[in-house]
C-alpha cells in the first residue's frame, strides 16, 4: 500500500495545505468549465430543460469510483484509510430534503456559489453571505437543533454492507445506473425541446 | 512589455466580441471532475467539500466577538484546535483554489462579467433576497447533512457511503417537489 501519501505519512499538515489548494483549483476549474458558475444552467436540472447537472455529477462519481475500487484492488489504496462521514440517516434523509429546496430557491450549492461569486456574479455572492448567515444561526441555535443533528446515528455504513452485495457488485451496478441515467437523460432534454 | 499589454487587450476585445465559449461536454467535464476527486481520495484520503469551510470561517468570526462562547459552543468548538488558527484548515485552502481555479477557467473561456443569474420574469432585488434565503436554507441542510453537494453527493457517493447515498436521492426529491413553485423566478 502507498496511498493515501498524507495518511502514510508520505507528507505533513503544511504540505497537505498546498495540495488542498492544488485540488481545489482543478475542483474549481472544471465546476466552471461545465457551466456550474451560472445559476440558471444548475436549476435547468430542476426544470429538465438541461440535465448537465446529474450527467457531470454522476460521470464525477463513477470515475472517481471506478478509480477508487481498481487502486484498492491493485493494493495501491488502502480503502480503509479513507475518511467516510458516519450516518446519522434522519438528520441526513431532513438535510437533504432542505439542501434541495435551497438549491431551487437560492439557484447554487456551496461550491457552485463560490464558482459563481469568482466569475462575477452578484447573486452568487450574495447567496455565499446567506450561507455565512445560515451558518451561523445554525450554531447560535445549536442546543435547540442538536436532537435533530444526531438522529439516526447508525455509525459509518457503505451501501454494500447494508445491502450485503459484494463490493464490486455494486459498483457495476452503479455504473450500469448511470448509463441508463445518462441515455433517459438526453431522452428527456430532447422531449423538453421539442415542446419548447 | 507594451506589446504584450497590447496583444492582451486586443485578445480580451476580440472575445468579447465573439462572446463566452461554450461550456465544455458534461461527460468530459464530469471525467475532469472525477480525477481531481480520485487525486484528494490517493493523496489525502479524504474527498472534496465547501461547506465546511464556511464552519471553519464562522468559528473564526465567532472566536473573535466571544473566544469563551465560540469554545464552548458544540457546533463550532470543534473548527477550534489549540495551537492552530481556524482559517488554517484543510477545506479553506481547498475553498481558496475553488474560487482560483473557477476564475481562472472563467477568464479562459471570457465567461467572468458582473451579472445577476436570473430569469426574465423576476426583478434584480427579488433574485437577490432569494439567493440569499437560498443560502441561508442551504446552510442549515448542510449543516443536518454533515456536507453539501461536494462532501457528501459527489465525494460520499463515489465511496458508496450510505448517508451520502441517502442525502443526495432527498436533496434530488427536495428540488424537484418545490421547483414548480419557483417557475417564476427562472423560466
């Protein structure tokens, strides 16, 4: 095993810092690149006049997915050592509900905000200090909110533990999903422009 | 030297001319995307996020007005290391080169200009107190989520980690029940 280098000890805190900014230029980049700066292309997802939004989302997660379960396969990547955010499957299952409608009502997520503000926009601006403001009443009102926040707790879970298919089973089956998803897809955008 | 500023000039006139570029292919994109996420999981062995960068920022903020109250604070006592400073967290940095990274690509592509995203129907100000009630909702799913879009959807899901599973099928349901409400501000 060799990977992930920081992990190992490969390099320390201030160089991990470096290549957070590193990665986060190419994050950045190619969030633009796809259009993710302006807020009409991502809500055009909700509307299904464009469905840039799950075909550069979900493209995203099978490749870094299939690269993920190859380099562990290969005994590259010690899967084991990356971090998993542990379930807490009501709050998520509320938060998820409420991400969704702040993306309709605001028109970014976080990182598509900052993507937005750095290429000008006003509103993606002004959504990133809605965010800041959110933030912040979220930890004034911390002890009113903390039944919410850690309901559901079940720990760190994959989908292949919970469904008991093997790794690898799964991830073909996310991968066939996605075809199938990216064909329905451009089916759909070809609909809504003929009725347009 | 003056040659140079010249030929920049003429090329910047010249774009606007033409107008933006158009948006690269999503699948390309999307790949683009993948392997910069696949580069974090090899070389960190964690994924890509930007709502935690807010919670780092905030817990800076909020150290600043009342040190005793922010420490003591649940939510944001734990962006408040001893020994570091707050802004000194991995997802700012990260956050930084969001913002580099996209302004770089914008002015490639001549898609960096101060506008308001909106759709006709809509005034300037109504987009305006949108977004930022947008924002704000978006924080406090964020927050309940353990993650946005990039945390949790894109990062969780190519790990197949089941609460990552479950946020983005409730943040895809989410939008698409209310997105008929919204019509008018973006069609």
């Amino acid at each position: 095993m060799s990977a992930p280098y920081y992990k190992l000890g490969a390099f320390g805190d201030e160089a991990s810092l470096i290549v957070a900014f590193l990665i986060g230029i190419g994050f950045g980049f190619f969030l633009e690149r796809a259009g993710f700066g302006s807020a009409k292309k991502l809500v055009s997802q909700f509307y299904l006049n464009d469905l840039a939004v799950f075909k550069v989302m979900f493209t995203a997660i099978v490749t870094a997915m299939l690269g993920v379960t190859y380099l562990a396969w290969a005994g590259f990547l010690d899967l084991s050592l990356v971090y998993l955010v542990p379930t807490y499957w009501i709050a998520q299952v509320v938060g998820g509900l409420l991400l969704g409608v702040g993306f309709v009502v605001g028109g970014y997520c976080p990182g598509t905000s900052i993507v937005s503000t750095a290429t000008g926009k006003l509103d993606g601006l002004v959504f990133v200090v809605g965010f800041a403001a959110g933030t912040l009443g979220f930890a004034l009102a911390f002890p009113l909110v903390k039944g919410l926040y850690t309901a559901g707790e079940i720990g760190t879970k994959t989908l292949p533990q919970v469904l008991g298919v093997p790794y690898g089973v799964l991830v073909f089956g996310v991968v066939l999903m996605a075809v199938g998803g990216f064909l329905g897809a451009s089916w759909i955008e070809k609909k809504m422009a003929a009725k347009e | 030297m003056a040659s140079v500023t010249h030929d920049v000039v003429h090329e910047a006139a010249a774009e606007s001319a033409s107008g933006p570029q158009p948006y690269m292919n999503p699948y390309l994109a999307g790949m683009g995307l993948g392997l910069v996420l696949l580069a974090a999981f090899v070389l960190v062995g964690r994924g890509l996020g930007a709502s935690g960068a807010f919670n780092s920022t905030i817990a800076w903020l909020v150290s600043l007005a009342a040190p005793g109250y922010a420490r003591s604070n649940e939510f944001l006592g734990v962006y408040l290391e001893d020994g570091t400073h707050p802004l000194k967290a991995w997802l700012v940095f990260e956050v930084v080169g969001v913002f580099a990274g996209a302004l770089l690509s914008g002015l490639l592509a001549g898609r960096v200009a101060r506008t308001v995203e909106k759709g006709p129907r809509v005034s300037v100000g109504g987009r305006l107190a949108f977004a930022f009630v947008g924002g704000g909702l978006m924080a406090v799913g964020a927050a309940l989520g353990r993650g946005c879009t990039s945390g949790q959807a894109l990062s969780g899901g190519s790990l197949l980690n089941l609460g990552s599973w479950a946020f983005m099928l409730c943040v895809f349901g989410g939008a698409y029940v209310v997105a008929p409400l919204f019509r008018r501000q973006w069609r």
